[in-house]
C-alpha cells in the first residue's frame, strides 16, 4: 500500500498503516511524501471441529487467529508478528460462549474490501467474549463491557474497566430471496470509578444504540446498507474514534451522541472480474464545554476496488481510499491510500 496524509504523518509501527483506522488520520500537521508498507498480517486461520457427544448431542467449537495489532515485531530485520485470537467459541444447542463477532454487529454487511475492514467509520465492529442464546431469527447474548472515557476538557482517553454488568445485545434478521435486512439494539452501563491519588468519581449512565442493516441482491450484484445511531456507543462504532462518555465539572458521565453510516455496491463485471464501491460516515454531538475541541466531529471515506479471481479460491485486488477527519476546532486532514492484495482460501 502507498498512502499519501494531507497534514502529517503516521510514524513507523503505527497500526494506521496496516489498515485504515479512521481516529488515526492526522490533522494539523504539515505534509510529508507518500509512505510505502507491505505486510502479511491480514493472514487468518480457522480451526472447526464438530463432535458428537455421549448424549446423542453435537458441540461445536472455533478457534481462529490472524496476526493484527500485536505490540511486538518490527520491519527492521524479521517482520516478525505474534498470533491473537479472534474468535474462540463453543456452540451447544441453542447456545454460543466465548469470544466472537458482537451480536450487535451484522456482518454479512461488511463489504468486499482490499483494506481490512474498508466501511470503518459508520460500521458497528466489535469482537468480544458473552453468553449468546439464538432461536431461529432472534438472538440476544450477554457481552463483555468496557467504557472509554473522554476527560474533562479533552486530552486523551480513559478505559475505565469499572462496569458492573454486561452489555445486553439483541438481534432480528429477516432472511428473504432477496437478501436481508435485520434489526440490533444495545443498553449498556457506562461506569468509571477513581477513588486514587485524591480523585473522587464514581459515577456510572445507562446508554443505548440501535443498528439497522441489511444486504439486498440484484442478481450476483448487491447493495449493503447500515445505519446506526446512539448515545454512548464509543467503541462499538469506528473502532473507538468517539468515546463512549465525557467528564464534566462534576465528574459525572455524560454520554456522547453519535451517528453512523455505510453504503457499500457490489458489481461483477465478468465471472472472474467485480468492485465494490462504498461510502462511510461517522459524526458525533460533542458538548465542547465539556471536551474541549481538539475531539472528532466527523470523519469519512470512500473506496473503489477491483478484484480478479482466477479461481474460487484465489484473489488478486486492487483499491484506492480517500478519507478524512475533522476536529472540533474545524481543523481537518486527509488520507489517500492505494493498495493491492493477494489472497488465497483454502
């Protein structure tokens, strides 16, 4: 990939240049030359087993791993990475426990992308561990929860891992000929508790989401389409550019308000030849009394692709991203990537 930042730039071993991170676009900087990366980490490998068990019952479990965002390894000598789990799961019944794609998120709306994700900023994405029951097109599960935090008057981030009870997810999908459209709500307690070094906080908030999404077929072309909106959905939705909740004066939580959405065409040009082309926003209603203005109001981007499949099983891609961000203070920056894949499943 060749990526060109309008107002800065991404330093060497920046996830933001394994794959398009929309909070990670710099702003306010000056402009530098085009970066060249070349990785492998996008590499995944899934490992099902199906076991009948003594009482007449199947179990099911997954594990599967790629080699993204792990802190060690480097580019100077052995491009050495280290595996991380993403999914590691057991399906017994009606039941699912551990670690895999939230009940929130939809993903047969995810979008045929070069980039690991492509959507980014209006897609809801989150993998985490719950307790998940599913009859037929409903599915509610119990999901692990994590608040982030803007401080007062904004500078930084604080993961506050105080929350007392899980997240509540839920889902309806109506499967149809044409494709499908489904329904997700979210309630989860915000909480943050500091009692160290003088502080006094102690405060939790009840937020909520609500995700409507759907993949429509128009013969082998689709359209995929997701609308969310929220108030404290932080790291649900564009990979945490928007914090769930902001200090006040008070050191109460209130939680921030946001809106996202994906478009995403599919077109096959010949049996072996498609693109997908796509659309992605995020916005936020920041109080900026309350977080300063150095936060995200906005981000988006937009994408064309072009994938060749020789065979089923091979693929060789080519896409190009535009992307920006933009502060509360209106100051705003780009990002231009063009990038090329070759994958093959088995």
């Amino acid at each position: 990939m060749v990526s060109q930042y309008s107002d800065g730039t991404l330093a060497s071993g920046s996830i933001g240049r394994d794959f398009y991170i929309p909070s990670l676009t710099p702003t306010g900087g000056e402009k530098e030359s085009a970066q060249f990366d070349a990785h492998i980490k996008q590499s995944r490998f899934r490992f099902t087993t199906n076991t009948l068990l003594s009482n007449e019952q199947t179990i099911t479990g997954v594990l599967e791993f790629d080699f993204h965002t792990t802190p060690d390894g480097n580019e100077r000598i052995s491009n050495s990475y280290e595996p991380r789990i993403r999914h590691a799961f057991l399906k017994y019944n009606n039941w699912l426990i551990g670690q895999t794609w939230s009940t929130f998120q939809d993903v047969k709306t995810l979008p045929e992308s070069v980039d690991f994700i492509g959507v980014t900023d209006g897609t809801i994405f989150a993998r985490q561990t719950m307790i998940r029951y599913t009859s037929g097109a409903f599915e509610v599960a119990l999901e692990n929860p994590e608040t982030t935090v803007t401080p007062f008057g904004g500078s930084g981030r604080i993961v506050a891992d105080d929350n007392s009870v899980p997240d509540l997810a839920a889902r309806y999908t109506l499967n149809q000929p044409w494709g499908h459209v489904a329904i997700a709500g979210l309630v989860r307690q915000l909480a943050y508790v500091d009692k160290q070094d003088g502080n006094n906080i102690d405060s939790d908030e009840i937020s909520y989401g609500l995700s409507i999404t759907s993949k429509i077929n128009f013969g082998e072309d689709d359209l995929r389409v997701m609308a969310n909106i929220g108030s404290g959905l932080g790291r649900y939705i564009g990979l945490n550019a928007v914090n769930s909740a902001v200090l006040n004066a008070n050191n109460q939580l209130e939680s921030i308000d946001v809106r996202g959405f994906t478009l995403a065409y599919r077109h096959f040009w010949a049996p072996q030849w498609r693109s997908t082309f796509s659309y992605a926003m995020l916005s936020a209603d920041n109080d900026t009394d309350l977080t300063g203005l150095g936060v995200i109001k906005q981000t988006y981007s937009a994408r064309a692709n072009l994938l060749y499949s020789p065979a089923p099983e091979l693929t060789f891609g080519a896409e190009y991203a535009y992307a920006q961000k933009t502060l509360e203070s209106d100051i705003d920056g780009d990002m231009s990537r063009l990038q090329f894949s070759a994958k093959y499943a088995f």
